[in-house]
C-alpha cells in the first residue's frame, strides 16, 4: 500500500504507545481512522488529539477479549466508513509474577487480550475485508498483528505475557 489518503484503519489498544503512534501517523497520512481501546479517558483524548489534527475519528471503547464488542466496532466502522483498509490488532496486557502466583483472572486477562483479542480481530475483520475486495478491483487491504520480543526471548517473572506471546 502506497497511497494512505482517505483509507481505514482500526486500530485496537489505540489510548496509548504504539496504537497512538500508529493514530497520530495515520493522522498525518490522512487516513480515517477508528480507534479501539478499553479505556475510555485515553481513547478520548487521543480522538481529540487527532480531530484538532483535522482526522476523521471514530472512538469506541472496545474490550477485544469479547467477540461482540469486535463485532460492534467492525459494525461501526462500515456504517460510518463503508470500508477497511488497515486493522492493527494491537491491544496488549502485561501481567509479572511467578506463574504458580497468578490468578486464573491474571490468565484470562492477558490471554483474554493477548491472544483472543487478535484472533477476534482476524475473524472478524478479514471476511469485511475480503467483501471490500469484491466490491474493488484496486483495493488493498492488510492485517497488523503487533508482536513482541516476549515471543522470542522468555523475560523473567513475565509468564504469563509470554505464553501469550508465544500463543
């Protein structure tokens, strides 16, 4: 993809690090973009970061462990854009500890995000993608799955985030 004027991009985990960097370059590529994130004072102040950019914004607090909130900001997207260009699956959690210490719920939190939250972007995202081909001899369209060292190199007291790294 060479041309970013005016394409999709969702972007989960948006309120922050690289999901906010990935929103403030797509500002200045002139994307639309769709911004994703479970906490709604960060995701609200970088929708208003990049519309005083002039950015087509749409915000959406967004727990990607849960398929149905992926659905409904997918839902959104089309019937506020009508496409999607670009997904970065990039929500990430984090949780230290000795493995035997965590809770189940430290668990499902990060696997929750980790490695649901991506698989719910793919499968619910590229079939849209795929339709927006069809309709689109010259569309493009690609899939971002953030990554991490955790997936190659095991960090002491992570467990937890690298089992899901490593999913």
């Amino acid at each position: 993809m060479k041309n970013f004027k005016d394409k999709v991009a969702v972007i989960t985990g948006a309120g922050s690090g690289f999901g906010r960097e990935f929103a403030l370059i797509g500002a200045r590529l002139g994307m639309k973009l769709v911004l994703a994130d479970v906490q709604q004072d960060a995701l609200d102040k970088v929708k208003v970061e990049l519309e005083a950019q002039g950015a087509q914004v749409l915000a959406m607090r967004c727990d990607v462990r849960h398929a149905e909130e992926v659905q409904a900001l997918a839902d959104a997207t089309m019937a506020k854009f009508g496409a999607v260009h670009l997904v970065f699956n990039n929500a990430g959690v984090g949780a230290g500890g000795l493995v035997w210490e965590n809770t189940q719920a430290d668990w499902e939190w990060v696997l929750g995000v980790n490695l649901w939250g991506v698989i719910h972007g793919v499968r619910i995202f590229t079939p849209l993608m795929l339709e927006c081909a069809k309709k689109d001899a010259a569309y493009e369209g690609h899939i971002v799955n953030t990554a991490s060292m955790a997936g190659l190199l095991n960090a002491p007291n992570m467990g937890i985030y690298n089992v899901s790294k490593h999913a």
